[in-house]
C-alpha cells in the first residue's frame, strides 16, 4: 500500500492472451506518461527497482517512482538499491498477500485435477 502520494511514469500494461480469466498475460509497453499515485492504492513492488504494479481503469499497469526535485538531489549519488531502500522507506507500507490462492489458481488447479 502507498504510505503518501507520489509521481510516477506509466511503462505499460498487461493483456490478456485469450478471453479467460486464466489465460496468460503480455506486456505491452505504453508511452511513458506522468501520473500521480495516490495515498492508500494497493501496488505490487517489483522484485527490483523502484517499479510498482498497479490497476488503473480496469488494467493491471506497471509504473515507476520518480523522485521530487528535492528528493534528486539529496540521492544523486545513491546506488540502485538505496533508491530502493528510500522509496520503500518513504512511500510504501510493506503488508502481506492475503492467505489463500486466487481464482485463477484455483480453476487452474480443478483443471489439471
């Protein structure tokens, strides 16, 4: 979950390869677009980078953290992962996935039965 709000800018997004709640998704790569994320929206972080995924407008989008004016100057020389680390620190509260599979996995896993 986003701690505070934050600018950002779109990747992409994922589609769907066939018309099933199961099927597999691909990346689509977006023009970059500048967005602002809001306090409160439940993102996924990726395992590397300051990327988060996200649903926007009935899409799972992919979007990365762009850093206040203040903020670029006070981490210029920073390394990959101390902008992680700042990002995470600052921006996200860290909360478990919920216990269970989803419904995806779970047709999926009648199916192969």
């Amino acid at each position: 979950m986003t701690k505070r709000a934050f600018s950002a800018t779109l990747l992409g997004h994922f589609r769907r390869t066939g018309p099933n709640r199961w099927d597999d998704y691909e990346w689509i790569g977006d023009p970059p677009e500048p967005l602002e994320i809001a306090a409160g929206v439940a993102v996924q972080l990726e395992s590397r980078g300051v990327d988060v995924r996200l649903r926007r407008r009935g899409q799972v989008i992919e979007a990365r953290w762009v850093p206040e004016a203040g903020e670029r100057a006070a981490l210029g020389a920073a390394t990959a992962e101390e902008l992680r680390s700042h990002f995470v620190d600052r921006y996200l509260e860290l909360v478990a996935a919920p216990k269970g599979i989803g419904g995806a996995a779970f047709v999926a896993a009648k199916l192969t039965r």
